[in-house]
C-alpha cells in the first residue's frame, strides 16, 4: 500500500510549501481540478523541481464523448504524470477507447477508473445511478478491467469486493482516509489506515490531517509506518 498526498491548498505557494516539508518521502502527490485549472503544467514541473522521484497523480476524473476523452488522455500523456483517471459512468466503450488510444506508447501512466465518489451517501448515489453503491462499483470495476485500465478509485468500503470480482493486481485507489480516526470533513465513506489494509487497497489519498498538521512530515512518516 503507497501514500498519496491531496495537494488540496487554495494557493499554489501553499501546496509548495507543503512539498518541500515532506520532500524527504517516497509518496505519490495529488493534483485535482482545482490545482490543475488554477496553476496548470508549470505546477506539475515544480514538483519535480523539489524532487524528481516524486511521483503524480493527476486526478481530473475525465468524462466526456469517447475520443473527446481519448483525446485528453493523450494531451496528458505529454504531462509526464504517473497516474490518471476517468469516469467510468461514461461507459465501457469510452474506457476502451482511451487504453485503445495509449496502446501504441512505449510507457504510460497507471490509468483507472472512478466509481462512486467518496462525497456519495447511499441514498444520493440510487438518485443518480437507481441501485446501490456496492453493486454499481462492482459493475464499473468489471467494465473498467475489460476495457483494459488497471485499476478503479472507490471507498475503502468497496475495495475488497472488487478485488475478489476482478483480481488482487488490479488496482484499488482510495480517497477520503482518516489515518488515525480524524473527523471526516465532507467525505462520507472513509475508513482508517488499518480498515484499508484489511481491504487490499493499493493507494490510500489523504489530505486534511496531513496539511493541517503543525508538522506535516511527522504525520507523513506516521502514515507510511502503519502501511506495512
């Protein structure tokens, strides 16, 4: 299981500080929709500037017409990110063509797939989607791995089951983790370092208790000695 820190601040010199007081660690880095749109690829480079074996997540969640999301994917190719997502709401076809679209690059970054979003209570998710949470991450988690994408981000709650539906290597990124029980803030299904190691994921995202701690990198070395 890796760390991946949510560089979530409202300013671009606020994430930088942040990275520079956890330069020290082996983690992945976040960077969402607001981040991106705010400070764009020159953010990106900055990272690496302050460690270049820092590695990316760019967490846009794609979702749009098929070769409009093909399209994209391969723009963020030229990024030299490590890691991006996708809707999986926007079909099995939609998936197929973005793999279809990287298959003729040597490398590419770990793509997945999301399911239910984190912020999701049960009863707001069947308002969208008409049936549970489990059962629709269970079939976007099928969909994803036949389109050929290497993994999905859900709750920590929906890990274990679609790992047992697809397979142990296929990946399972999770938002929304309360290392050690902190308030959930507005994510509603989170769980704790322990609950997602019980459940096989691969990435735990944590955000809050790490940029809101006096001492970030003590949090951060806390977090990676409970991953193993």
């Amino acid at each position: 299981m890796e760390l991946c820190v949510a560089l979530d601040l409202p300013t671009a010199k606020e994430n930088l500080d942040l990275i520079h007081k956890i330069k020290e660690h082996n983690v992945w880095l976040k960077v969402g929709l607001r981040t991106y749109i705010r400070d764009g690829e020159e953010f990106l480079k900055a990272i690496k500037q302050i460690n270049p074996d820092f590695k990316i997540f760019l967490d846009l969640k794609l979702y749009d017409i098929p070769n409009t999301m093909a399209d994209a994917a391969e723009s963020i190719m030229g990024l030299g990110v490590d890691m991006f997502n996708v809707h999986a709401s926007a079909g099995k076809r939609a998936m197929t063509t973005v793999m279809q679209r990287l298959a003729s690059y040597k490398k590419r970054p770990i793509v997945l797939a999301v399911t239910a979003l984190t912020s999701f209570t049960e009863e707001e998710f069947k308002e969208v989607y008409e049936t549970g949470i489990d059962a629709k991450a269970n079939q976007f988690a099928k969909d994803a791995m036949q389109a050929g994408l290497d993994g999905v981000v859900c709750s920590a709650f929906e890990s274990k089951s679609i790992k047992n539906i697809t397979s142990d290597a296929f990946m399972t990124l999770t938002p929304g983790i309360r290392p050690f029980g902190e308030d959930a803030g507005d994510q509603k299904r989170v769980a704790d370092v322990a609950f997602a190691h019980d459940a096989k994921v691969d990435f735990i995202v944590v955000g809050r208790p790490i940029y809101q701690a006096e001492n970030p990198s003590e949090v951060v070395a806390k977090i990676i000695s409970s991953l193993y």
